[in-house]
C-alpha cells in the first residue's frame, strides 16, 4: 500500500500549494485576509506536513520539484527504451559467436536475473524510476527468451506467446506501476483473445487481423473492466485511462475499417450493406460516448470519442463532396463544420458544472 499512500501524501502537498496560491491571490485582490498569528499557525501546520511527506515518501513539495519530476520521468522512459532496445539488438550482434548451450543458458538467465533485480530494487527505491527502467528491461528479456528459443527449436509459432506475455507485462506494470508495461500487456492479451477468436472462426491464427471484427469483444472488455476497477486503481495512476482509451481505439479502428470494406466482415450481407451498418454504428457510438463521458465527468471518453466522430464525419464528407464540388467550397465546408463542432463543443462546455460531474479515475 506504500504507493497508495505516496499518491495520497502528493494529493495533499498540491492541495496545500494550491491553497497558498489562492490565498495569496484572495488577499492581494482584498478579498479576504488572515492576522499574522493565522498566517503563521497555517504556515507551520503546512511545512510540518510537507516535511513529514517528504521524508516519508519522497514526494514533490514545491513546483520546481514537480517540474524536474517530470524530467525525470520523461528521462526514465527514454532510458527504459533504449536499454530495452540495445539489449535487443546486443543478443543479435554477437549471438552467432555463442554455442547453442551458451545460447539457451543466457535466454534462460537473463530475464531471470532481471526480474529478480527489478523486485529487489521496487523495494528499496521510492521513487520507482530505476524499478521502471528494469521492469521493462526485464520485459524485453522475456520476449527475446519466447521467441528466439521458438526459433532455435524451430517451435511452431503459436499464438499463446502473447498470454506469457501479456502476463509478465501485467504482473509488472502492477509492480512497479508502469503504465507503458500495462499498455504492452494490454496489446498481448488483446491480440491473444484476437487471434483466438479468428481460430475458433477457421482462420490460421497469424490472419486474424483479416477479420476487424475479432477485436471487438476485446473492446468493449476494455472499456467496460475499469467501472469494476474504481476502487481498487486509485493509487495505479492513469491504468483506468488506458484501458477505456485503449478500449475505445480498439472499437473504433475495426468499425471504421469495416465502413469502408464490407467484406472482411462475418455478417452474411452485401459489402455495400455492411459498410452502411458499421458507418451508422460509428457515428451513434461516437456520439452517445461523448455524451456519456461528459456526463460521467471522463474527459479521456470524451476526447477519444470526439476525434473518432471527427475522422468518421471527415471522411464522410469525402465521400460525398469531394469530385462533385469545386475544392475552394469543400474546404469551405469543412471549415464551416469544423466551426459547428466547436459551437456545440462551447456550448457543452459551459453547461451548469453539477451536470459535468461525475465519476473521474
């Protein structure tokens, strides 16, 4: 629960410092101040806090902090992936100068090794930048271990690859708090249960993709899981973000694929038909998530649901007009329904705020 307590320790140290800049902005503006004594008592019951959180679980107290956190993340993640790459294309550069016993012993050790490190260094490290960098550098291990012992044993490539996988990506994105590592494990078991579902159809599992609509029940699995997950995500920050946006992007992407070629899909119609179908579904979906996200307060929901209505009307609009108009008035008219989004857009973002509301992450 240490993470758990890290989160609610950072909520209250950006709380204090928002309340300080408010304060000093109420009292500069004469709309309210305190005497010097209330000044002073708030001050120290405030550092003491921040002191306290700060050793406790080395937190950012102050926004020179906060800004050189985010340094540090995006130099962690940098970091991570190119440790993970070089590690790649180290086994290659000079995997022909080993014998197969050499060979199998390193696939079989190096993530082990990896994986221990990482757990050790998790629980002795607060901050976790260093625990990320080798989840994921035990991750790239792992992956090179499945595939390159497939190869040397001239394995059958099988689709259960991806649940190995999809599972070390998961147990460590939950260890370590690595949303990329979620984001890894997501497309494993996603592509999994794809490519299942192309099998139990007839297809060989490598041609799943032919059939957009395998990822679909993956989709709504996505985006349906994190409303049972409210509780007990709060202190993974952002993994209930990436599961809707990722469930969403996976229900979108087939259905847009699918409106413009109806054949690939299973349902027993003409392309044509089809292509209509899944063009309406793309257009109500889009709409009643934006709604629902705007009513549930989800802002991810909202803008992932808005760009998809976006592409779909653009490309809608292609269809329509572009070789029966004159190109001046089709871009005339797609600036003018670019301005009547944003209308909408305004006008819905300045609804009363008691029916923005809602359930956030």
């Amino acid at each position: 629960m240490s993470d758990d307590r890290k989160t609610k320790a950072q909520k209250r140290a950006d709380q204090i410092l928002t309340f300080r800049e408010e304060l000093s902005t109420l009292e500069s503006e004469q709309v309210f101040s305190l005497s010097q004594d209330q000044h002073a008592a708030i001050r120290l019951y405030h550092d003491g806090l921040l002191q306290r959180f700060s050793q406790d679980q080395d937190i950012d107290t102050t926004n020179e902090q906060k800004k050189l956190s985010l340094g540090m993340q995006i130099a962690s993640l940098i970091g991570a992936l190119a440790l993970a790459v070089s590690v790649f294309f180290l086994f290659f550069q000079y995997w022909g100068a080993f014998s197969t016993v050499q060979q199998i012993t390193i696939l079989i050790i190096a993530p082990i090794v990896m994986f221990v490190a990482c757990l050790l260094v998790a629980d002795r490290e607060s901050t976790g930048y260093f625990s990320k960098i080798l989840a994921l550098i035990t991750f790239a291990c792992f992956v090179l271990n499945v595939a390159v012992l497939g190869q040397i044993y001239n394995i059958t490539p099988s689709d259960n690859a991806f649940i190995v996988w999809g599972v070390l990506a998961f147990l460590l994105a939950y260890r370590c708090n690595v949303r990329l590592l979620l984001v890894a494990g997501i497309i494993c078991i996603g592509g999994f249960l794809s490519a299942r579902m192309g099998a139990w159809s007839g297809f060989y599992w490598i041609h799943f993709g032919q059939r957009p609509e395998n990822f679909l029940p993956v989709a709504v699995s996505l985006f349906v899981l994190p409303f049972w997950l409210v509780e007990t995500h709060r202190r993974f920050t952002g993994f209930l973000t990436i599961y809707r946006v990722f469930g969403l992007i996976t229900f979108f992407i087939p259905v847009l694929i699918l409106s413009y070629n109806g054949s690939a899909s299973y349902w027993p119609m003409s392309s044509h038909a089809i292509e209509a179908l899944y063009q309406v579904i793309g257009f109500v979906t889009a709409a009643s998530l934006i709604a629902f996200g705007i009513k549930r307060g989800l802002n991810d929901v909202v803008n992932t649901a808005n760009t998809f209505f976006i592409i779909f009307l653009y490309t809608k609009v292609y269809d329509w007009w572009w070789q029966l108009m004159p190109k001046y008035l089709f871009f005339l008219l797609v600036g003018l329904s670019a301005l009547l989004i944003l209308f909408v857009f305004k006008r819905l973002r300045t609804l009363p705020l008691s029916e923005q509301q809602g359930v956030e992450e």
